[in-house]
C-alpha cells in the first residue's frame, strides 16, 4: 500500500486535461476583439442608455483583423458579441438593443456572422465573448433574466456554427432597475455543453481560469493542476506544493493570461501612440506562454472597424521578433543520454519534433539527469523545455547546466514546467548541456528540448 503523502502525490501527478483543454493550449496565442458601441463613445463600460443609432462603423473589415492575426500567429479569436451594455453584434431576436436598430448595413448587418466568416477563411478557431452583465435588459436582477441569457446563449452558439472557446468575465453589477442577479452558471454550462460540446468555457467556468491580473503576464510557476476550490477563487496563489498536494480534491484548470496591446480594452484615438512596442509583446509571450499558460492579446477594432495601423505594425513586429528567436534549434540533432529512461520512452524523443512522443522515467523515479551535447561549442541565451501534459504536469524543479570553458555552470533554473517553459539567460557558450530535475511528481516527462 503507498503512504498518504504518495497516494496525493500519485493523484497529483495523474490530473490530466481534457482533449479540449489539450487542444486549447496548444493554440498558444489568441486574440480578443473588443467591438460594440463604446469604441464610438469613446468608453469602457457602456451605461446600456445608448442609442444603438451610435454603432456605425464605416469600412468594417473582420477579414482585415483577421489577416492581421493570423500572420502574427493567432490561432483563436474571440469577439465580444454583448459586452455589459447589453448591445448585440447580431440581430438577436430575444432584443431590440442590437446591430438591426444601427445605421449599419442599414439595420441588416450581423458582426459575429461577418467575424466567424473570416475566422474560417484564415483557419483561425472561433470563440465568443458574452456578458452575463447586461445593463440594458430590464429583466436583469430576476430569474427571467436567466432564461433571456441562456436563450441567448443558445441562440449564439447554434447559429454560427463551431464555436471553439466561450468567454465568460465575472462582472456583475446593477442592472437599469438597480438590482443585481445571481447568475445560473450551472444553468449557461449546461446549455454550451449541450450544444457546443467541443468548447471551452473560461474565464468563469470550468475548463479555464483566469491567470488573476490584466497584465498578460502569469506566475513565475504556474501549474494547471490546482485545488477544485480555485473555481471559486481564481487569484489565490498556486505555487505552494503543499497546498495542491493537501487540497480535497484536485483538478486541471491551466490560466489565460488576457492583455490589450493598448491601454484601454476598447479602441480610443487617444491611445493612438500608447501602443505596445514589438519588444514588450515578445516579453509577455516569454511571461504567458513561456510560462504553460496561454495568452490572449486584445486587438480592439477603431471607428472604420479596421485594426489601427500602429496595432497591426507593432503586432508583426512581435511575429518577426518571435520567428528571428526560434528559427532554428541548437540543439537539434544533439546526441543525448539519460541518467534514468523508461524502456519505450528514449531521451531521444525530446528532439524528434513530435509533441505526442515524449522521455520519461520509470514510476516514482523523481529525480533524473539529461545531458545533451551539441557537437561544437553554441553560443544560446533562450531555453525550452515542455513536458508531455497528455500524462499531467509534474516537474516541480529543475535546473540547466551548460559545459562552458570553465566547466558546468547553471545557467537557469525554474519550477514548474508544464505545456511550455521559456527561460532568458545571459549569452552562454557550451559544447554540451544537461537539464537536471531536482523535483517530480511520480515521475517526470519532456517531449521537447530547445536552445535558442
């Protein structure tokens, strides 16, 4: 019989995500679009008081945003269909407060349609944003209210066809008849399960959770397995070992980390120069991707319903920065050995491309050594690491040692690993390097290895 403390460890270390939440982390960099009546009154949060007469957009172009996405790597796309205004982005029949009341396309217009058309053109999955908030609705603030929002929400997500994530914020203030509502989110689950199956629900729901800040940027080790009880308190801190490993239950709730390229979330013309620089947007994907989580930048549509010029210039700017760092591997082609090796699991598949394959060691080896050495001295100052999260997340510290003209040195070191890890170093040159793990769960996995 395995001990307490091993039966958590062994728990731990078997969480493992769903095919959708494994597909949805692969997808690493999505895109938000912040698009409905305040981008023309030039506000955050819309009152619900708003003409719908005000929604005019001159050379609306989805296709222009997504092209723009694409090329800088966005795999997911995700509009706000109904922000807390209550203004629709398509014609909704449960509604009056919606595009068909607007000057666009003279009241036959529908924005998510024309969205999700140019999301399939550019391969790019389909999400929606969908505020519970609704500051328009006049049922808000009772139980009808519930049954408006999930017909809604039906009607969102069987018109349109596959939808790929749902985004849910947790905002819930006073409706126009100063009442508040309590949310039937077991109700709205049970509706996009029913009817999307293949979609993840974040931010409140239960397949993503929010990395806990607006800044783009997640925790130095962030796991994706947590206590169930971070559902309900999503910014509590998850570094601590002895807080997963002694919660009732755990469960895999891997963090999106939201960010606007600007200041605000919606577009305002006097945050025209206040754009992130390329170099900022490569340092949050180092501190959201690189750090197993994913990252969702916000690219907010200005008046034309075009994406501003300077967003677009900044946005290939990271794409070019990106491509320049990971162009070629330093170590590929490697010969590399193994301190510890399951039979079936060689070293060897760190370095074959193929993110299903993967090393590990045989059960409850929790420490283990993998030396790589390249041939000739390279000179690298990025480090990849990811491990095989089909199987769960499980290293909890580790160590890269380079062999320079002064022997081993450590050259970075971290804790968690999961999806991926990217780690800065300074200009490092060595004809051989070794990953040492100082700490696992059961037993450790890496399915890729990079030096960039």
């Amino acid at each position: 019989m395995l001990s307490l403390t091993q039966d958590r460890i062994f728990e731990a270390a078997h969480v493992r995500p769903s095919a959708q939440q494994l597909a949805w982390q692969r997808l690493e960099l999505m895109a938000f679009f912040h698009f409905t009546v305040n981008t023309f009154t030039d506000r955050e949060w819309g009152d619900g008081t708003e003409d719908p007469r005000v929604f005019n957009p001159t050379e609306l172009d989805p296709n222009q945003w997504l092209c723009i996405a694409r090329n800088a790597g966005v795999k997911l796309a995700i509009l706000t269909a109904k922000h807390h205004d209550g203004f629709c982005l398509w014609p909704s029949r449960h509604t009056e407060h919606s595009v068909k009341h607007s000057p666009y396309r003279n009241g036959q217009g529908d924005v998510v349609r024309e969205f999700v058309e140019a999301c399939r053109a550019f391969d790019v999955k389909v999400g929606l944003y969908l505020s519970p908030w609704d500051r328009h609705e006049a049922t808000y603030g009772s139980d009808a209210y519930n049954d408006y929002f999930k017909a809604q929400l039906t009607e969102l997500l069987t018109g349109y066809g596959p939808i790929a994530e749902v985004w849910f914020d947790g905002a819930c203030g006073e409706g126009p008849n100063g009442k508040r509502q309590v949310y039937d989110w077991d109700g709205y689950y049970r509706v996009i399960r029913s009817v999307q199956p293949e979609a993840v629900i974040a931010i409140s729901g239960p397949d993503v959770r929010w990395v806990g800040n607006e800044n783009g940027v997640a925790r130095v080790n962030e796991w994706s397995v947590v206590p169930s009880a971070i559902a309900d308190a999503q910014a509590r801190d998850l570094g601590s070992r002895k807080q997963i490993l002694q919660a009732d239950r755990l469960v895999w709730y891997p963090a999106e980390c939201d960010v606007s390229i600007r200041p605000g979330w919606f577009y305002h013309q006097s945050e025209d120069r206040r754009v992130k620089s390329p170099k900022k947007l490569v340092d949050l994907y180092f501190k959201s991707v690189g750090r197993n989580a994913a990252l969702l930048l916000n690219l907010p549509p200005d008046r034309r319903g075009l994406i501003h010029e300077n967003d677009a210039r900044s946005l290939a700017g990271m794409r070019r920065s990106l491509d320049d760092i990971f162009a070629h591997n330093l170590a590929a082609g490697a010969a590399v050995t193994a301190s510890h090796e399951k039979a079936g699991f060689p070293a060897a598949n760190t370095l074959d491309g193929n993110p299903d394959t993967y090393w590990t060691t045989d059960d409850w080896q929790e420490t283990a050594v993998l030396e790589y050495d390249l041939g000739a001295p390279k000179t690298f100052n990025v480090v990849l690491l990811q491990e095989h999260i089909a199987v769960g997340q499980r290293i909890e510290k580790f160590v890269i040692e380079a062999h320079t003209a002064n022997g081993w040195e450590p050259v970075a070191r971290g804790g968690t690993v999961g999806y991926k890890r990217l780690l800065r170093c300074k200009d490092t040159t060595a004809d051989r390097v070794r990953v040492r793990i100082e700490g696992a769960r059961f037993a450790p996995t890496l399915s890729h290895f990079g030096l960039f």
